[in-house]
C-alpha cells in the first residue's frame, strides 16, 4: 500500500507544492502507507525549458524531512511501459487529426470547466484517416462511449463525473499525463492519491482508466490550494513563494516546516516524524491563504 507525491519538474515547488507534499506524506504515512515520489517529466521541452527541476525539487523536498519509500520514478525512463499498457487499450484508441483550435470550435458550449472532445474523429472511415494522415500526426484518444464514473474522495466523498474521449498519446508521440499517471500509479503500488483539488476533476477518467488497465481504483484526497489575498491561485507574482526566495529571506529549513504546519493546524517546532501522530487522517485540511512575503 502506497501514497505519493508527482511533481513536474517544469518549476520550483512553491509553498502550495510542499503543503500538498506534506499532506500526501503525512496522510500516507499516518494510514500505514509507503509513500513514493516520481517526476511527471515527459513534457521534455517544458521540462528543458525549466532547466529540469527534478533533482532541486527532491532537494527542497528532503530539505522538509520529506523522505520517500524507494529510488524515485523518472517517467521518461518508463516509455515501454506506456508502450505495452497502450496495446491492452488497442480496441479502445481512436486517431484524432484536431487542432487545438478545431476542438474549441466544434466544441458546444462548456459546462463548468468540462468541455468534452466533441468527436469529429470518433468514427472516420479508413479513407478519412488516411487523407487525414498526409496532414499532420494523429495524437490518439480513449474512446470512453460517454460513461460516468464516480470515484471515492476521503474528504470530499463520492465524485461522479462524465469520463470525455481523452488523449493518450500526443501527436508528437509523447505521453499524456492522465495515461502514464494511471500506468505509474498501478506500477508503484499506489492505493491513495493525494494531491491538489485542481485535480479533482480528473479522478473519474483515471479512475476508469485504471479498471480498464485491469487495476483497482485508488483511495483519493485532494487538498484545497494555497491562494493568495486575492484568493487566487498562487504563483511566481506573489513574492516570495520558493524554497529558495524564502532561504533568500532569512528563514531556515525548520521555519519552512513550521509555517506549512502551522498553515494546517499542526504543532510547531516538531520533524515530520512527529508530526505523522499528531495528522488526523479523517479530517480535510484547511485552504489556505499566504501572505504575500516580499523578496526585495
Ligand atoms: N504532475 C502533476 C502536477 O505537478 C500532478 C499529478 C498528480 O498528482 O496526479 O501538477
């Protein structure tokens, strides 16, 4: 039984990052868990763009205390694997020709924030994909016939959502999170997935996904995010929001931790060992607002 914590190292972990870390740790931890890092990385040019952050992101981790359960998981390392999990869906994937924009043209008004694939490439003929091939790539997509799925969230209780015709492969060949997510969490063993409420959305299409790949559906706990004043979600603009902008200010390792506890109603001025016992599994963690910090 495992939990774990999946950053992309596409830039520094901020505050919001490590409380999310610290949650998944503790939460993982105080239910008898194992808890495993992995570094979403298969976005090359994003991640080179970053300048890779996996090795400074493992360090801010580890810099909280934050040890994990076994070598980390590199997901560009993991390409067969994709490979092979992508054959047992062969009946399910579908090549799609679209554009970005195509999509939001076709698409018909959004509901909330869903905006299903509208299916223009759901049912070509042989000669459509093959005029269509001359164009450009096709990235390929689950064909998910419309279903609803409810997955089971620990502190938000059940979540049904409609699962859309995702991608798995972008046309350029690369990977698509939802995809190598499932594949990687069923290969480390991870029964609870806790991670940021943004992702909360995405739980019933994993969820089914994980079925489909003939695994068992994960525990979820997503945790609300740290906003600023604004109540907006926090970013680079909020001033001192790194590990490295706040060593920048004077404070320690240890007063890092201190403030992420704080921010959950933890004690201060304990590791993070002690504070396994003092994490009440059952209850939500608070959102949280940061006061911005400045860095001049
Ligand atoms: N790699 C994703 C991120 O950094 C998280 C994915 C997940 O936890 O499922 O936002």
């Amino acid at each position: 039984m495992a939990g774990r914590y999946a950053p992309s190292p596409t830039g520094e972990l901020h505050i919001g990052n490590l409380r999310t870390a610290l949650v998944a740790w503790l939460l993982a931890k105080s239910t008898g868990r194992e808890c495993r890092l992995r570094f979403e990385d298969l976005d090359r040019e994003r991640v080179d763009a970053a300048g890779n952050l996996a090795a400074s992101q493992a360090q801010d981790l580890a810099s909280l205390g934050l040890i994990f359960d076994g070598p980390a998981l590199y997901q560009h390392t993991r390409l067969a694997a994709y490979e092979q999990a992508a054959r047992k869906l062969e009946g399910r994937l579908y090549e799609c020709f679209c554009t970005r924009k195509e999509i939001a043209e076709a698409a018909s008004a959004p509901h909330g924030s869903y905006r299903p694939y509208p299916g223009t490439c759901r049912n070509l003929t042989e000669e459509q994909k093959r005029e269509k091939r001359k164009t450009r790539p096709a990235a390929w997509r689950a064909r998910a016939e419309g279903v609803s799925f409810t997955v089971h969230d620990r502190w938000a209780g059940d979540f049904t959502g409609q699962v859309d015709d995702f991608v798995v492969r972008r046309g350029d060949g690369t990977w698509a999170y939802n995809f190598a997510s499932v594949v990687d969490d069923m290969y480390q063993g991870v029964d609870q997935v806790c991670r940021g409420e943004d992702l909360l959305d995405s739980a019933p299409r994993q969820a089914w996904l994980t079925e489909l790949l003939g695994g068992k559906t994960p525990e979820y706990a997503h945790v609300p995010l740290v906003t600023n004043c604004a109540g907006e979600r926090l970013s680079k603009r909020d001033g001192a929001v790194s590990m490295g902008d706040l060593r920048a200010l004077g404070m320690s390792d240890h007063d890092v931790l201190n403030l992420l506890a704080e921010s959950l109603g933890l004690p201060q001025n304990e590791g993070v060992e002690a504070l396994i016992e003092r994490f009440d599994p059952l209850k939500k963690p608070s959102g949280y607002m940061y006061q911005r910090m400045s860095t001049m």
